[in-house]
C-alpha cells in the first residue's frame, strides 16, 4: 500500500523511464527486421517485459545488456510458431500489435493476458484483420482474449477506424507489411504515430497525411533506437508540478511527439508555465527537457478533439482540476471506459472518496475546483494510472491517501515512488 502526504513544493530535475508505447514497438518491429535493433532507454516495466516474452516465444532472441536491448531480428517472415500460448499480461499494445503481426504467419497462436485484458475488446482489431484473411477466433464471439490466430495470405484494405486508436491503426499496418497491395488506415483524429515513425525510420514503406496512413510491403533493417522518456509518466509529476504555486521541475529528456503533448497544452491552457529546451531527436521522435513552473491553476473544458494525445493523463488531469479555480469539465472521452480499468468511473469514485466533488458524465466527468482534498484509503483497481493519479491527489491531501494494490505501478513505472520522494519538499 503507497501512502502518500501533502507536500509545500515539487522541486528539482528528473528523468522519467522510456516511453511505453516507443519501447514495446522497438522490441516488435526490431523482432521483424532484419539484423540487430539496439534499444537504448527501454522502459523495464511489466507491460514491455511482455513484448520480449511474447517474441522470445515467437523464437527472437532478445538480450538484456544492462543500458541495451539487443534483438536479433530475423525478418518479416522470420517467427516460428510458438511453443505455447503468448502471454500479454496487463498490457492491451503487446496483444493488439502482436495481433497485427501475427495475422501475416501461416503458423498458429494463441495470445492471452490477465484478469483485466481478458475483459477488453479485442474485436476492433479482429474485425479488420479479419477482412485482410487473417483467422481470428476469441471468447465472447471472438470478441474477448485468449484470441487464436492463425494468418497468412493477406490482402490489403482501405479501413476507417470507427475509434481514434493508435493499438487499432497500428495492428492494421503491421499486418499491412504482409498483405498485396496497399493498406489504409483513416481514422477521424489523428491517434498518436509512433508505429508510423519507427517503420519510416527502419525503411518502410509507409506515408501518412491528414488522418490517413497507406502502408506496403517493406522490408525492414534493424538499427539504434533511443527511446525517449515517457511524456506519459511524466504527467504525474507536470501535473503536480504544475498546481502548486512556488513549484519549479524539470523532466529531462521527455518525449515531444505532438500527438501525445496534449497535456503541455492542457496545463498551459489552465495557466501554468511550461518551457521546452534541449530538443533532440532519435528515429523520427524528438525527446527535451520539460520546464514546468506551479500556480494556481484555473479550470477548463476539455473537449473530444484533445482526447486522444492526452488519453493516458486524464486520471491525473482530474485530480489537479480538483484544486483549481472553477470548475473543469472532460467529454468525448467514452474511450476511457475501456482502459485496464473503466477510468471514468474508477476515478470518480476514488475521487469522492478523498473528498472531492466530481460528478460522472457518460463521456467523461465534471470536477468542481478547489475542493479541500481530505483523504483516505483508495483502491486502485489494479490500474497503473489510477494508482499514480491518487498518489498524485496525496500530495494536496489534508491527512494522508493511501492506496490499496499500487504493485500495478510497475507495469509503466516501477520507480515511481522513489522519484516522487526525490522532487517533493515537505516544509
Ligand atoms: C497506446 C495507445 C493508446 C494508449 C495506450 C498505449 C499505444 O491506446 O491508451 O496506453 O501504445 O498504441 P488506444 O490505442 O487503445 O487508444
């Protein structure tokens, strides 16, 4: 159980681990070229330990050198039928991706994962890949894991993406590696475009414009990524930052794709004081340092467009706007209910919980400002983001938050506690 208390001030500089999305596809797209892919700043969370299982089961050797990942890829047609089923675990980008690759192999898998990606819907990747002549089979009608895939002899497909899903637009270009013709993807917001960089980056064949992605057959060529630190998990420490006036933090190196900066966008929108320095740039991403200085923050509405580049940090988003002036009010955000937990209602019952006034929307949720966040025990319903946004809404606490079943964190972030001990100053 993670207890955390209010603090006077968030000072310091940190680094954050590697970006999730960006490590698991260095693994998967290096596991499909050919020669070594050498990861550098690979996130060591649960959920990209998964990845390297799955695809040393696919028969990759993947070595863990301390700074370096080192995948020996064999090529698009490289993987062998595994032994056993794949295990995701808790992560929904290992089996949708993997889901994508593995419908261009002619051999058998199953994939499976835990208690709560069992429960999430699998069918908007099985449904296109089905149409590309991929066998898809799951519970529920096929809609749930453990899913059977059995690939091979693809066909391209010109697909709109009925959700703006970055699991869902790739698993459909990774299968498109494998299929005649050119694949589309379309999708009505942009989601975020790390698989379009890195395939660009490792030479494939791919061009994106305005929503639209057109992959073709392509060969691959593993080379040096570095992966920049995750703008995901540094959202906690922005966010917090951000909300207490005296607050001065720097996260270095944190990556800047613009489809994931919503929450830099956010947080200045709400009156905080963000600067970039430092820019960089590694296959196609560019990482900096993130500058963020606190005040009293002013609630906002947060509406359908922003959503998918700040998918992930809406938990955390929810917890400051509690402490800000006025109210915030969050819709389009339906995708949110189908997360590692429904992350609407998961935080707006622990948010009431600790004392504050939020009200459930069926989009999204309302949060009244300056609340006075007393505390309490929290659960975190096994979600990595719920566990990390309460924290989070500890440090504004009267008493302390403890959180219940925070072992999840590890599965983004397994040094969190220990970072967020190295930035708060308690008077
Ligand atoms: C991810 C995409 C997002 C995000 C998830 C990681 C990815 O999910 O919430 O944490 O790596 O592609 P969706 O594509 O389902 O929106």
């Amino acid at each position: 159980m993670l207890r955390v208390n209010k603090v006077h001030k968030i000072q310091g500089r940190i680094r954050v681990p590697g970006d999730k999305s960006i490590s698991h596809r260095a693994v998967m797209l290096s596991g499909i070229s050919r020669g070594k892919g050498v990861i550098e700043g690979f996130l060591r969370g649960e959920d990209c330990y998964s990845t390297i299982a799955c695809f040393r089961g696919l028969g990759i050797k993947i070595e863990d050198r301390g700074s370096q990942i080192i995948v020996h890829g064999k090529g698009l047609k490289g993987l062998q039928e595994a032994e056993d089923v794949l295990d995701a675990g808790n992560s929904g980008t290992t089996m949708r991706l993997i889901s994508g690759i593995l419908s261009g192999q002619e051999f058998l898998s199953v994939v499976t994962g835990d208690g709560s990606l069992r429960k999430r819907p699998m069918d908007r990747i099985a449904m296109p890949l089905r149409k590309m002549g991929a066998y898809i089979e799951g519970r529920d009608h096929g809609r749930l894991a453990p899913l059977v895939i059995r690939g091979g002899n693809l066909r391209s497909i010109d697909y709109t993406s009925p959700v703006s899903s970055a699991q869902v637009k790739s698993a459909v270009l990774l299968a498109g590696l494998y299929a005649e013709g050119q694949t589309v993807i379309r999708e009505g917001v942009a989601s975020r475009d790390h698989t379009e960089r890195m395939l660009k980056a490792l030479g494939g064949n791919i061009t994106a414009e305005n929503g639209k992605v057109i992959v073709g057959k392509s060969e691959l060529h593993g080379t040096a990524i570095g992966v920049p630190g995750d703008i995901s998990s540094a959202a906690f420490f922005m966010a917090a930052a951000a909300a207490i006036p005296g607050s001065r933090l720097i996260i270095e190196g944190g990556g800047l794709n613009p489809t994931r900066t919503g929450i830099i966008d956010v947080l200045r929108e709400m009156g905080a004081l963000i600067e970039i320095d430092n820019i960089t740039e590694s296959g196609g991403e560019e990482a900096g340092d993130i500058i963020i200085q606190g005040k009293k923050l002013k609630g906002i509405n947060i509406r359908k467009e922003i959503i998918p580049r700040l998918i992930d940090e809406i938990p955390v988003i929810a917890v400051i706007a509690a402490v800000a002036e006025g109210r915030t009010t969050i819709t389009g955000a339906e995708e949110l209910k189908v997360k590692e937990s429904n992350r609407i209602t998961s935080m707006v019952t622990e948010m009431k919980k600790v004392g504050i006034k939020v009200r459930e929307l069926s989009d999204g949720m309302e949060i009244e400002g300056e609340n006075t966040i007393i505390g309490g025990t929290v659960e975190s319903y096994g979600d990595h983001r719920i566990a990390m946004a309460m924290a989070v809404a500890g440090l504004f606490a009267k008493g302390s938050v403890k959180i219940k079943n925070s072992e999840c964190i590890g599965v983004s972030f397994p040094d969190f506690e220990k970072k967020l001990k190295q930035v708060t100053l308690s008077k």
